[in-house]
C-alpha cells in the first residue's frame, strides 16, 4: 500500500496560515499536521520524529512547512531543520513566512521580465527603492533584488532608524548590500523615486502609497510593482491586473510600465503550488528557502537558461 504524503506545518504564531493550509492540500499532499507556537528550539525535535518515523519511501513522502512572520527565525527553523537529519532520513522543508518569499520572488520575476522585455536592462543595472520595505514581504523582495546586484534601498514610513537597522541586520545575515531611508512626506518619496529604475510597493493592503504627483517626479522610473490588491492601490495609476501597462501618472519617464497585484499574486499562486508539488516524492530532499523560489519563479518566467 502506498503510503500516504504528510505536510508537517511548524508556524511560531498562534496561528497557521489558512492560505498555506490551502495551498498545500491543493498541491496533493493527503495529511496535514498543524503546529502553532512552535518555538526554535522544538524544531529539531519534531524534524526527528518526523522522519524516524517512517521507512525510506515514506520519508519521501513527507515535507515540512515553515510560517510565521519572521524571516530570519524561519531561515533558523529551516537550518536546524535541515541539521537535524541523518540520511536516509531526510524530508523537504519549505520556509515561506507570510509568504513572504514566493511573493517577492514573484513580485521581482515579473519586474524583471518587463524591464528586459520593455527596457532591455537587468535588474544589477538598477536603482530599486521599496515602499514598506521594513515588513517580511519588502525584505524579502530587497534581499532577492540586492542578491541579483540591484542597488536596493528599503524605506519605512516613520523611522529612518528602523530602515536602517533592518537594512544592516539582512546585510550581515545574507551579505546583501540593502539601504535604509525614510519615506513619511510626500518631499520624502518625492526624492526617492526621482532617482529610481525600478519601485516596488510592499506596504499594508488599502493605503494609498504614491500619489500621482509623486510619480510626476520619477524621470527614470522603467517598472512599478505593487502587490496591494485592496483599493485605494499603493501606486496611483497602477491596476490590479496591469501586467506592464503604461504607468499614466509617471508623465516624465519614458516608457513606465506597472504591474498589479492580482498579475503578481497569479504567478505567486503558481510557484507555491509547483514547489509544494516538488515536495511529493523527490529523490533528493529539497530545502527551499527565498533563493529556492526566485531560481524557480525564473524558470517559470525565462527557462532554465536564466537561472
């Protein structure tokens, strides 16, 4: 009898996600195990039981799932995940806090292919300035964009200290080059997308971000993504299923193109769906982490050449 596949879902919050509840039983996993409150340093321990407890092909049947909100404890949660196996009892882990990683992979895959397709450049020929960049989603999208040699800068709207201070903290974790700014005024965003290629706008769902008299100001802006799918949208101008439209309000840029949150959240659902589906059966344990899924969501977008 075949054995049945089990997704072992640790989360530190109260809660797990119900959307990667969700996700993961549409992906084709049988059982689904909740864990809520799960602290680091339990991980090890459930890893074991985990996999000691099933023969070699029920091992490749299992998986872990890692929540949360934070991603420096999910990157530890993987980690010692990972440190504790001993082959041939090895499982895939998936860390995906907040969703996090698929998002920004995604959200940074679909900025890439409209910058290439409408512009021609790459992303390490850009200036990159995140809105709400100090939540999981923007650190997440700036590690990835920094990582492909982006020059990056995170913003938070009320503390140029905490933009700062998370800007070094993922600098020295993943040896990123992240920037910190303020971005409270409307003078603030004014100067900070003067200068930008690229803007990404990750902040809380329903706040209008950027105004049209702001975007007025981006004489090099190429590419605007917003992951905002709550009306009013974090960039004026910017609809929820623009996938490279003409950005209307950035009268001074040549060729502005956006992108919405529903274009950006469908290849999001694509990536989580065929990376939990990866995690059925592989000969080999996977380990996916933000690095994982931006390699994927540009297979998805370009083909294996471009990883």
């Amino acid at each position: 009898m075949a054995k049945r596949s089990i997704l072992h879902m640790l989360d530190p919050m109260p809660n797990n996600s119900p959307f990667d509840i969700n996700m993961a039983l549409d992906a084709g996993f049988d059982v689904l195990i909740p864990y809520n409150n799960v602290k680091l340093d339990s991980v090890y321990g459930l890893t074991q039981d985990a996999t000691f407890s099933r023969s070699p092909s029920g091992v490749k049947r299992t998986g872990i799932f890692i929540g949360g909100r934070d991603l420096g404890l999910a990157m530890d949660m993987l980690n010692t995940s990972k440190q504790a196996m001993v082959s041939p009892f090895e499982i895939s882990v998936f860390a995906d806090p907040s969703g996090a990683f698929t998002t920004a992979a995604a959200l940074v895959t679909c900025a890439e292919k409209e910058l290439k397709a409408k512009h021609r450049k790459e992303l390490k020929d850009c200036s990159v300035v995140i809105f709400g960049g100090t939540g999981p989603v923007g650190v997440a999208t700036g590690i990835i964009a920094s990582l492909a040699g982006a020059d990056v800068t995170l913003t938070d709207h009320l503390s140029v200290d905490t933009a700062l201070d998370v800007s070094k903290a993922y600098n020295r974790r993943f040896n990123c080059t992240l920037k910190g700014a303020l971005a409270n005024s409307e003078a603030d965003k004014a100067r900070l997308v003067a200068t930008a290629d690229i803007i990404f706008c990750t902040a809380k769902a329903g706040i209008q971000v950027l105004s049209a008299n702001v975007l007025k100001e981006a004489t090099q802006l190429k590419v605007a993504g917003d992951v905002n799918a709550v009306p009013p949208f974090g960039i004026e101008g910017v609809k929820n299923n623009d996938c490279g439209a003409p950005l209307i309000h950035a009268t001074n840029a040549q060729g502005a193109v956006g992108i919405g949150a529903l274009a950006i959240g469908n290849v999001k659902f694509q990536l989580q769906h065929e990376l939990l589906e990866a995690m059925l059966g592989p000969e080999q344990p996977l380990f996916i982490d933000f690095r994982f899924a931006f390699n994927k969501a540009r297979e998805m977008q370009f083909g294996p050449s471009e990883n």
